[in-house]
C-alpha cells in the first residue's frame, strides 16, 4: 500500500464520522431531542413532588448541621 492509498482510506474514515455525527444531530434537533444534554432543560420545568420537597429539604438540613459543625471546629481550633 502506498502512502496515498493510506491517506485516502484515513480521509474516508474522518469525513464518514464528521457527516455521521452532523446527521445524527440534525435528526435530534428535528426530533426535539436534545442529544447529550439529557433532560436537564425539562427537569427544570416541571414542578416537584412532595417526595422531592422532602428529600431537598432533609438535603438543605443536613448541610447547615455540617457548615454548623464546620463552624464550630474551626472556632475551637483558632482559639
């Protein structure tokens, strides 16, 4: 094989997958998926369960006891 032959076959090769990927994102975007973003911009739209407000809520809860504990070890150890 010679180097033309080498080169044409990796130009193919590129080509092919840089037309691929342009088609499947057309086809996303005309299907209204939104391809590797997932379903972040929906998720953000819907409202909350109460499962969720709950679970958000024992979320933000334990945070401030552990920004509370933080707080009070670094007082004790500036002492």
């Amino acid at each position: 094989m010679n180097v033309e032959s080498i080169l044409n076959m990796i130009m193919r090769r590129l080509v092919g997958r840089a037309v691929n990927s342009g088609v499947d994102a057309g086809l996303n975007a005309l299907s209204g998926r939104s391809g590797k973003r997932g379903r972040g911009v929906q998720a953000k739209n819907r409202p909350e369960t109460p499962a969720e407000a709950e679970e958000r809520a024992e979320r933000e809860r334990i945070r401030e006891m552990r920004q509370e504990r933080r707080a009070r070890r670094a007082q004790r150890d500036n002492r």
